[in-house]
C-alpha cells in the first residue's frame, strides 16, 4: 500500500499536526513503514517510535535532503527511492548520519534543487536529471534519443561500471555533486484534454505540428525539434492549465510523472514515444560525501545501492499497479480513474521515430552537442559507448530482471 493510500483519509492539518511534533522527516519514515491504513493515532504512535530510535544518540552529521515536488500522497506512485534510501542510511549507520527529507517543494524545486545542492543549502536532493540539466549541463549525457532501447536498458547502465567513467565522474568532476540512484522511464507526450475525443494516436505523424511543453534539457529539444513537436518551455503552473484549456497539447514527460504530479485529471492520452530518458535521480554534494569518515561513505554507497534495487521492483510494479501504465488497464490506477489512454506505439513506429531523429540515423543534428559533452567527460564518444554498453544484454530483457551490480566496483 503506497503512503498516498495509508493517509489518503487524514487531512493535511493532521498530518502536519503530527510532523509539527514529531518532525516531518519521521512522520514520513514512520508512514513508509507502515503495513495498512493509519489513523491519526497510530501515525502519532508510529512516528513517535520512529522519532526515539532517530534520536536515541547524537548524530555525527545531518543531511539536509531536498526532494522536488515529493509529498506525503505521491511518493510511492512514483517510486524514486528517496525515502527507503534515507531510512536505510539511518539504519545502516547506526543513527550516525541523520537524513532531514523536505519534500514538496518546500526547499526546492525540480530545477533548482541541483543548484540548492552545489550551494550548500542542501546537501541531497532528488529530482528528475532533465529539469536538473539546466544547473548541471553533463546530465544531458543521458537524453540522445533512442540511445536506451527500454527500461531494462536504462537500469542496465546505471548498475554498470560504465557507468562510472560515462556519467559519474564526469559530473561529480564537472558539477560537484555524485550520482546515487536513479528511477528508469522514458518520456513521451502527455496530450491534453483538446485530444480527449480524438481516436487514440497510433502514428508519429498525428503528432507532427503540436506543441508541447519541454523540460529544461537541452538534448531533449534537439529531438523535439526533429520530430516536429515545436518544444516550447512553460513554467510548470501554467503546464496543468495550459493541458486544461488547449494552450498546448502536450507536454514531454514520462507515465509515473503525470501520475505523482496530479496531471492525470488534465491528460487524455499518454503517448509512450519512449525518444529518450525520464531519470528522477538522487545525488549529494560531493564535498558532504568526501567529509564523511571512510565507514560511512561505504554506508552511502551500499545504501544507495539498495535503494537502486529497490527501485528497479517497486516502480516497475507501480507503473501496472498504481499507474496504469498497461493494457488492459487494471481497474482503480490513475490512469483508469482519469481516462487516461495509454498510446503504446508499434516497433515500426518507434523505429520511425528513432530514424527521424537519433544520432544514429542523424548525427548532423548532434554534432555540436556530442562534442561538447565528449570534451567535459575526457574524449570519449559518450553517445556511442553508452549505445553499445546497454545493447550488450538482449533487447526483450525484462526490467525487473537485470542483474543489480555495485557500479564502482570493478
């Protein structure tokens, strides 16, 4: 049962009643924890509990960890890891590093929690890596299209060693910040209600000319671009409205997103373009992580190892449980409550797609940015070592089913 299930009766002035006692932090622990739906007594009950055991000794460090739009009803329809991870850190350390979770925008936002991080205002933060690109340009290493063929693929690369060289050092190099973990999806166009009584999009073509809201990758335009789905950036509260009213008819995003961040009710088809990554990733500053003794940061890694196993399970069965993201829909997900269709593209029009503009049928289009981001990682040719790195396991790979591996050891 997700933390949005188990309090979906309380209200917000009890929930915050009992985090104004306890601390936000271990009301949430204590909710994530929990096996079925709770009263306001036995969340008090429970995050009281949670509260003694936080703070049953001085901790040595603290951790301020900022997470973009995250509250206590959505994050476990998008299961990003943050929580498990911040309960694990705790437990793992013995309560020697404490994590504080502010959530909901409350210390920053899905563009400004990466800059939050390299300022010292926080020192983790979760959001998605395309939003966090405009502070942290490496990040668009991971938005060539079409370079990850599915979800299994993206998982893949974040357990490799290729990793390391590909997309870790280079940003904790270039940004100051260490890449932890990471949710796997792949974005598509999420059409607004203008296209609710349109037949359900089966070709690429239907989608020549519309308008779509882009995030703030700048790999992620040039495919736009191509694609002829004129990227257009709009402040994400006007993205609900815009959707709402026919302002735009889309906006570029992935199943799980539109699902946590209530778009649902403004989305009439979820167009699994699948062009390239939607990644709600966790990271910290790479000056808290270097000023923790050796013990704890092994205790990090292995914790944010855990949580990315936890990830690769929890949201793969979330997209079908709680989602929607399947067809036929299971009845009570958010999508089927919302009369969202999922428009799930056949392999020919993917490939269509993918022809029209990848660096691989187009390179032209990349050029400019392909060696911008080689230079930042060193000289090598990041598109194509990441290209044949994730197409070393077969195509049809179940996401669940790859192998979870300790990226920085060899």
């Amino acid at each position: 049962m997700s933390i949005g299930s188990k309090l979906s009766h309380l209200s917000r002035r009890d929930l915050f009643r009992v985090a104004g006692q306890y601390g936000l932090s271990s009301t949430l622990l204590a909710a994530g924890s929990f096996g079925g739906a709770m009263s306001v007594a036995n969340l008090a009950n429970a995050a009281e509990s949670t509260y003694e055991k936080r703070f049953a000794k001085p901790a040595k460090h603290t951790l301020k960890f900022g997470a973009a739009g995250f509250n206590p009803q959505n994050l476990l329809i998008e299961r990003a890891g943050a929580l498990e991870f911040a309960r694990d850190l705790e437990s793992r350390t013995d309560g020697e590093i404490r994590v504080e979770f502010i959530g909901n925008n409350q210390i920053c936002g899905q563009v400004s929690c990466v800059e939050k991080t390299q300022q010292g205002i926080v020192d983790i933060y979760a959001a998605s890596t395309q939003n966090s690109a405009g502070g942290a340009p490496y990040l668009n290493v991971l938005d060539y299209a079409y370079m990850f063929r599915n979800r299994a693929d993206q998982y893949h690369f974040l357990y490799s060693p290729k990793s390391q060289a590909l997309l870790r050092e280079p940003y904790e190099r270039r940004h100051g910040l260490k890449f932890l973990f990471s949710h796997a999806e792949l974005r598509g166009i999420q059409l607004g209600l203008s296209w609710e009584d349109k037949p359900t999009v089966t070709s690429v073509e239907q989608l020549f000319g519309t308008k779509n809201r882009v995030t703030g990758t700048q790999l992620g335009r040039i495919a736009m671009t191509a694609l002829n789905l004129n990227p257009v950036p709009v402040a994400w509260e006007e993205t609900l409205d815009g959707l709402k009213q026919g302002l735009i008819d889309g906006a570029e995003t992935w199943a799980s997103a539109v699902a946590y961040a209530n778009m649902s009710p403004v989305v009439s088809q979820s167009v699994h373009l699948n062009f390239f990554c939607g990644t709600e990733h966790t990271a910290m500053s790479a000056e808290v992580f270097d000023g923790l003794g050796g013990e704890l940061q092994d205790a990090v890694m292995e914790s944010a190892y855990w949580a990315q196993t936890h990830v690769q399970a929890a949201n793969e069965a979330a997209l079908v449980k709680t989602v929607g993201m399947s067809d036929p829909q299971l009845p009570g997900t958010i999508f089927a409550k919302n009369n969202v269709r999922n428009a799930f593209l056949s392999k020919e029009e993917l490939r269509k797609a993918e022809e029209m503009c990848s660096p691989e049928f187009q390179p032209q289009l990349w050029e400019e940015w392909r060696e911008r981001i080689n230079g930042w990682q060193g000289g090598a040719d990041t598109y194509q070592e990441i290209y044949d790195e994730v197409r070393t396991i077969p195509e049809d790979t179940l996401p669940e089913n790859v192998e979870p591996r300790r990226w920085w050891k060899s």
